[in-house]
C-alpha cells in the first residue's frame, strides 16, 4: 500500500473547468452544474483503494450533510483502467449504489480534469468556496487504514463548516495521504 501525499494545489486557486459522464446516471455533468452556491467539494477518489475504502463511510455521511447545506460534491476517478479494471465505470457505478453516494461520481477517462487539479491520491479532497476559490485541500482526517484514530472528516468538516459561517478556513492545512493515482503510461 503505497503512501502518496497530496500535492497542495495553492489556496485561491481557481476550479479548472471540466465536463465528466457520471457512471451512475450516465449523464455527462460540467462543473457550472455541480457547484454549489455556498461551496464545492471535488473528492478524487477509485474503488479499489484501501485508504478510500477506509473512509467511504464519512465521504457518504458529507454528501448527506454538506448537500443540503449548500455544497456541491462530486467523486472524481482518473485511475487508468486497463491496469486498474477494478476501478472502471461499471463497477464505479456499483460502488456508488453499494456505498449509499448522493453526489455524482465521475469517470476522468484521459485523466485530464486529475492533471488540472494537479490530483495525486486517493482520496484528495479539494474544497472550493462560493466562487470556486481554492479555500482548503488536503485530509479528511488524521485516520489511516491501521492507525487506530476514528474516521471523523474533522478537518474538512471544519473548513465546510468555516465557509458555512462565512469565516475564512484555517490556512493550517495537512496533506492527504493515500494511493498514488494510477497513471496511464505514455
């Protein structure tokens, strides 16, 4: 199991645009579309990943939460299937159905959008504010597949809910640390 850390795109840092399918309801979605009018968050995520596996449960709980409250969310997957099948669109779409996922979960085929955000690991988690600024990118949480610390979301819940507030988010920011994103060999 592979520990990548997150790269750490700079803060203010506008949203790339991008236009996905989504392998739940196979329709194509741009980012116009999934923002939210007091946030979005982009979660860069895959199937097969054990520290996504390990926090899937609270991803669900934040879509649950954080839609109502005004964010969108999306689940992105850029992982090169013909190396990494488990991670392809059909049992992407599988994994959202069996994981409970409000938000739409899209498929990065030619990885382009995980290039645009500069995207590393699964999961990395990237929160926008009301004008796709870059307000806070990194963990969920200090839980590791291993480490015995609960799956909480305290620090990405804390910078949802600073925007919530219209406070600014802590510039105090750990990077996420999971698999490396599956590249397609040139």
């Amino acid at each position: 199991m592979s520990r990548t850390p997150s790269n750490m795109l700079e803060l203010g840092t506008k949203a790339p645009a991008f236009e996905l399918p989504d392998t739940v309801t196979d329709k194509t979605f741009d980012l116009e579309a999934l923002k939210g009018p007091k946030g979005t968050l982009i979660m860069f995520i895959c199937n097969h990943c054990p520290f996504v596996k390990h926090v899937n449960e609270e991803i669900t709980k934040l879509g649950e939460e954080y839609q109502g409250k005004g964010f969108g969310i999306v689940a992105i997957s850029s992982n090169d299937v013909e190396n990494y099948p488990q991670d392809g669109p059909e049992l992407m779409k599988q994994n959202a159905k069996d994981e409970g996922y409000t938000f739409p979960y899209l498929y990065d085929e030619d990885q382009s959008v995980a290039k645009a955000y500069d995207a590393a690991c699964t999961p990395d988690f990237f929160l926008f504010d009301e004008n796709l600024e870059l307000a806070y990118r990194g963990q969920l949480d200090d839980s590791r597949p291993g480490n015995e610390k609960p799956v909480t979301g305290k620090d990405l819940r804390d910078a949802m809910d600073a925007i919530l507030a219209g406070n600014k988010v802590s510039e105090d920011q750990k990077p996420s640390i999971g698999c490396n994103i599956k590249w397609k060999q040139a």
